[in-house]
C-alpha cells in the first residue's frame, strides 16, 4: 500500500519533471525565435541594400534621362539664320 507521503513525493517528482519538460520546451522555442530573428534581420538588411542599389539605380536613369531631353530641346530649337 502506498502511503500518503510517498504518494505527494511521486506526485511532486511528476509535477517537476513537467515543468522541465515545459521548460526545455520553452528553451527550444526560444533558440528558434532567436535563430528566426536573425534570419529575418539578415532579409531586412538584404532588402534595405537592394533598395538603395535600386534607387542609385533609379537617380542615374533620371539623370540620364534628363541629359537625352536636354540635348533634344537644344537640338530642336530653332536655329536663327541671319541674314545680312
């Protein structure tokens, strides 16, 4: 027959070892969140640097695109002969 005290210590020893297993699953959980936080850091830094290439990118195109429209309107314009 089991007596009382044993009984509250198999309990206790159970109730204690749920908790390390609630614990060890809370320790996974986190290296996970950290381990899925690094990695999004590293997307968001990949992004923010693709994002500047692109708008350099984009600067030079208008700045090209500029220098065209210029040389067309001087081109364009009308030449005044004089004549004497």
């Amino acid at each position: 027959m089991v007596r009382s005290s044993e009984h509250l210590h198999s309990s206790a020893q159970t109730e204690a070892a749920g908790m390390n297993l609630q614990t060890d699953e809370a320790k996974a959980m986190a290296v996970e969140i950290k381990a899925d936080n690094a990695a999004l850091e590293d997307a968001y830094q990949s992004a923010e640097a693709q994002a500047e290439k692109t708008t350099e990118q984009a600067n030079q195109m208008a700045q090209a695109t500029q220098d065209v429209l210029e040389e067309l309107q001087e081109t364009r314009a009308p030449r005044r002969r004089w004549r004497r």
